[in-house]
C-alpha cells in the first residue's frame, strides 16, 4: 500500500486534486465554509468537495490531520512511487538543502513554471510534512524525489555559485539541470565537479546573496523567458 502523507489545508487539498494525486479522504470542520473557500478560489473542484468533504469535529480533524489550520480543511493522500522526469524543461537539483521550508517553497515556485522537477541529494526526505506544507500540495504538480548521488544525474549541469558567469549571457536549454546549493554551505564538491557550467544571478554590490527559493525562481524565469523569445 502506498504510503500517504497528510495534506494541510484547502489549498494543499486543492492542489492535490487539481493534480491527480489520489486524495481518499478530505476532512473539513466546516462545510459551508470549506465551500464558500471552493467557490471563491477553485470553482472548478465545487462538485469535489460538495461529494468527499467529511465534516469531522476538532478532536477527529487534529487525529487525522495532526494540527489543526485556518482554513478548517485537510486531506490525506497517495504518494508516488515513482519519480520520473519531463526532460523538455529543467530539473532543479537541490544539493543537500537544509532548510525544509524553504525546500517546499522552491517546489511550489518549481510548479509555477513548468520546471520538469525538483530532486535533491542529502537526507532531507523531500515528502517531508514541513516540505510539503511549504509547497502547499504543489508536490503533485511536478515530479519530487531524492537522489543518490550526483551520478545519478543526466545531462548538462549548470550550477549557480556567485563565482560563475554571468547568467544573462547564457541561454539555459530545455533539459539542463540547474543545481544549487544549500542555503549555508552552496555546492559541494561532487556537484561542482560534475558542473558543465558554473553561472552566477545578478546581484548588486555588497548584497551577500539571495534566498535559496528566490535564486530558483530566477534561474527557472531566465529559462522560460528566453525560451518564449526565440
């Protein structure tokens, strides 16, 4: 049996069903106000909630969900077995990220621009609940696994490090793998190594560096905005 991971909050839920995870239970403490968030920000799953919403009381939503939320809405659902890649847009490699938040929000900014997923290498689970309530459910809109080792990668490397090239001279191609550090220590050494090309963001004089999600979400935007020109 597939091993299930607690979704928390509408949103969570919402992104979950949007994207074809296999939600068996959704649990909400109230249902008129879990349909009043349906209509206002996913009328598209209205009949979804109005058939699976199970209204619960607190006790039972803190038993199934393990906390409670704001909005009163949980879930529980399937995760994939199976991690596999659309090589038609970038894999973000994340190389030993620490920080779990900041893991889940890179794979929700993942999401929002088509990268083909997010892989990490280190011993961060990347279904982590923590990771996976900074994605807001964004975890069932693009493949998400972890890695071996670096060898397990495939294709041309390009690496961030404030030591690269420039990024806007580089046109980044649909199949690249874009590698970047952990928040405290940047890349290791295997991950530099296998690097085809080290780039660095733009950054103005005496900023130290960016956040770990906002460097992503730069190097995924580069890609598809050049990708849109040519």
């Amino acid at each position: 049996m597939a091993e299930r991971v607690v979704l928390e909050g509408f949103h969570a839920v919402k992104h979950a069903v949007r994207f074809g995870a296999a939600v068996d239970r959704v649990v909400v403490l109230d249902r008129a106000k879990a349909l009043g968030l349906t209509r206002s920000h996913a009328p598209d799953l209205v009949g979804v909630f109005e058939d699976r919403a199970d209204v619960v009381d607190a006790a039972e939503f803190l038993r199934v969900i393990g906390r409670s939320h704001p909005t009163g809405v949980g879930g529980l659902a399937a995760r994939p077995d199976v991690v596999t890649t659309d090589r038609s847009a970038p894999l973000v490699l994340l190389d030993n990220p620490r920080n779990l938040g900041n893991f889940g929000a890179v794979i929700r900014v993942a999401a929002g621009l088509g990268a083909g997923g997010v892989v990490s290498l280190g011993d961060v689970d990347p279904w982590h609940p923590n990771v996976l309530r900074g994605s807001a459910g964004l975890h069932f809109a693009l493949p998400v696994g972890r890695l071996d080792g670096v060898g397990d990668v495939e294709g041309t490397v390009i690496a961030f490090d404030a030591d690269g090239h420039d990024l806007r001279d580089v046109r980044i191609p649909d199949d690249a793998v874009l590698a970047f550090g952990s928040e405290r220590h940047g890349l290791s050494d295997d991950v530099r190594e296998r690097a085809d090309l080290v780039v660095s963001l733009p950054m103005r004089p005496k900023v130290s560096s960016y956040n770990l999600t906002t460097s992503v979400a730069m190097g995924l935007y580069h890609w598809e905005l050049f990708r849109r020109a040519s």
